[in-house]
C-alpha cells in the first residue's frame, strides 16, 4: 500500500489585542508554527502556540518538524504509536507535538466525515463557558477590557503582584461577572495566599490557578487543604504523569493542549483526573481558532473553560467560532470545523 501523508509547516506571528502582562512576564505577540497534514485529498489543520516562558520557538519547531517523516502517520490513526514516536525525535517541545497531534485529529474527522468531538466522546451540551483573561495593567487599561468581555460570562484576572487587590477593586467597580484569578506562580507566602483567597471568595473568584511555586508542593498542598475555593494547578501539570502527581496538593488541574501534546494525550489526562476525583478546567495559550476548537473538542468533559484566544488576538487567520451566551459553539462540520 502506497501512503501519500504529507507534512507541510509555516511560521506566524500571531499579534496580541493588547499588551499581555502575568505575574513575571510581559509580550505583544505569540511565536506559532501552522501545521498541515494532507492525506487522499484531505487537509488536517493543526498549531504549536509557543509561549517564550515554555522554552520553544520557530527555531526548535522547525528543528522538530524537519526530522518528522509523516510516513509514521498511518491510518487510522494509532496516536499512542505515534505520540511515541515524536517523543523519540525528542524530550520536550510539547507545543509542536500539539501542533501535528491537533492537525491529525482535523485530518482523521475529514476522512471519517465526523467532527472531532464526535470521535472523543464529548456532548456539546455538556460545554462550560469559556472565560476572557484579563492581564495586569493600569487601571484604564483594565477597565477597556473588562468593556471588552461585554457579553460573556466569566473573567479571568491575572494576579501575582503587590497591586493584586487593586486589580480586583478596579474589575468589580464596572462588572459583577464571576472571576477566575491565576496567579502565575507569583505568591510567595502561604498564610499571605491564604488570606488573599478568603477576600478573594468574597469578590465572586470561583478558583485560583497556580498561587505558589510549582515547586513549592508542600505550600500549595497546605493552602488547598485550607482553601474555601478550588485550587488548581497550571505549570505544575504538562503531561499525563503529572495528573496523579497534583492529587493532593491541587483541587484539580489546568489542561493545555500546549503542554499536554496534543487531543489525544489531554483527554488521556481528563480520564486520569476523572479516575482521582479532581477537577479540570481545559485553558489555551495565545491560539487562533484552530487550537481553540481543538480543546473546545474536549471542553463539554471538563468542569470549566478558559478558551479565549481568538478573542485576545488581532490577525487569527481563521474565522472566529461562533460563540453563544459565553460558549464556543461545536458544529457538525467533519473534523475540527476550522473556517478559512
């Protein structure tokens, strides 16, 4: 039998709306790499959104991408296999591997005539509303975002500064809108963390993400087990064997196709985190609409999203998803249901 897969890929600099501040970084703009698959006259779109604080860029992916023979890529797809074998090209780079992961997925829904959340199990009327991250900035800044979120339902706040109270007062002043709060690992003190996430129920925060140092187990265990509210953690989980580490020290997790590798491996993760009792709150990176419809796949199997990226973005080079009362929409459209 002949295979005629074929892998094609292209840089794109994927501008921010606004200057995107967390707790210890700052950036305008989101390095991506566009991945396409191509087999019997169907084309899988994926992405790799490389964040500069993971540690990948157009440099690494295309390092990647030029040792990957998509002859590996038989269908059907036996993604175990093949999440294997981009992990022998090499360790890490979770982000490209999302990148072909999310495109094979696109490529296996066309070939089936499905959509993607079809073949993983999801029921649409199962989907969370996505929440609209709001960086740390001035004041007037801030309040021009929350403007901005007008009409959906859930803001997340980026916290992890001295000024973090002030950020809240200043979001509360023009909307009563549940919020989320990540801190970005950007607390230091448990008892401080504490207190701030007693005053922090009070403002209407649902979660907090990553308060403390990933690396910190012990404080982040400590001020889970005291929390009013459901901690969860983000730099502390990338790949499946981190879930069972979290249990105990996190409420639940925050999964990204970015860091998970990829469809196949986060719902691997959702499965795991099911089987421990824990909560899942499925999150992006900056992404255009095709990573965003990836995980909006998966997001009906997951208590809360945080899936905002066409949103934050100015040259998404796909049409936005439609979104209805603060949810991605999924369609029946074969595939991912990414619009050109």
């Amino acid at each position: 039998m002949i295979f005629d897969m074929q892998l094609t890929y292209q840089p794109f600099e994927l501008l921010l709306r606004h200057t995107f501040t967390i707790a210890k970084f700052s950036r305008n703009s989101t390095p991506l790499m566009l991945v396409q698959v191509t087999h019997e006259g169907h084309t899988g779109y994926g992405e790799a959104s490389m964040v500069p604080y993971m540690g990948e860029s157009h440099q690494t992916a295309l390092a990647f991408l030029d040792k990957v023979d998509p002859l590996n890529f038989k269908y059907p797809f036996n993604y175990d296999e093949i999440i294997g074998y981009l992990d022998s090209i090499a360790q890490g780079l979770p982000a490209v591997k999302a990148a072909i992961d999310i495109a094979l997925h696109d490529l296996d829904g066309k070939l089936q005539g499905k959509p993607c959340w079809q073949l993983l199990g999801s029921n649409p009327g199962l989907m969370p509303v996505t929440s609209f991250t709001i960086g740390i900035d001035t004041k007037e800044i801030v309040v021009q975002k929350v403007k901005e979120a007008e009409g959906l339902k859930v803001i997340k706040v980026k916290l992890g500064r001295d000024t973090d109270k002030e950020l809240i007062q200043t979001i509360r002043s023009v909307t009563d809108v549940p919020l989320y709060v990540d801190a970005n690992q950007g607390w230091t003190d448990r008892k401080q963390s504490l207190d701030m996430v007693y005053w922090l129920k009070e403002q209407g925060v649902r979660l907090v993400e990553q308060p403390m140092l990933k690396t910190d187990m012990d404080g982040n265990a400590w001020l889970t087990e005291h929390s009013p509210i459901p901690i969860i953690g983000d730099e502390a989980v990338q790949r499946l064997p981190d879930v069972a580490k979290a249990k105990g020290v996190y409420h639940g997790i925050n999964i990204k196709l970015m860091k998970s590798a990829g469809m196949h491996e986060a719902q691997m993760m959702i499965k795991k985190a099911r089987e421990l009792d824990m909560k899942i709150l499925i999150g992006c990176m900056s992404e255009t609409s095709c990573a965003t419809l990836a995980a909006a796949a998966l997001a009906p199997q997951c208590d809360w999203a945080d899936l905002d990226g066409p949103l934050l973005t100015s040259n998404n080079p796909y049409l936005t998803p439609d979104m209805v009362n603060g949810k991605w929409v999924l369609t029946d459209a074969a595939g991912l249901g990414l619009q050109l």
